[in-house]
C-alpha cells in the first residue's frame, strides 16, 4: 500500500510524508525520512503521534485527548 501510494501521488506531483500505521508490517518498510514522529508521554513503552488534534497510539490503534477541568472560583 505504502509503495503503490508513494508511486501515486509522485505522478500527481506530490510527496506523502508523516506515514503512521497501525499495521507492525507497514511501518516497518515505511523508510525513516517519511515517517510521523512519535512522542513517548507517560512510559518508555507508549508511543504515540498527534493526528487531527488527538493522540493516537498505532500499536493500540486508539484515539485519546487530553482535558483541562476549569474550575469556577
């Protein structure tokens, strides 16, 4: 998929990059230059990247955000 769509866009005049999957095989041929960065927030273990706003966990494949609770004084 990673390479049929590289080829794509090319022909259309434009460059993916920022690839993230939750699939373990397509990240692994997804080359270093054309990956998303992925933040570790809480553990050595979690690693997560930023997509639309949310926090999404590629290996768990799950969406999450963080809230501010405003407290009326």
């Amino acid at each position: 998929m990673y390479k049929d769509l590289k080829w794509l866009w090319k022909k259309a005049g434009m460059d993916a990059q920022k690839w993230v999957s939750n699939s373990q095989s397509l990240r692994n041929i997804i080359p270093e230059g054309d990956k998303a960065k992925v933040y570790q927030i809480l553990n050595e273990d979690e690693k997560v990247t930023k997509t639309l706003g949310l926090i999404w966990d590629p290996e768990l494949d799950e969406f999450s955000f963080n809230a501010r609770e405003e407290v009326a004084e």
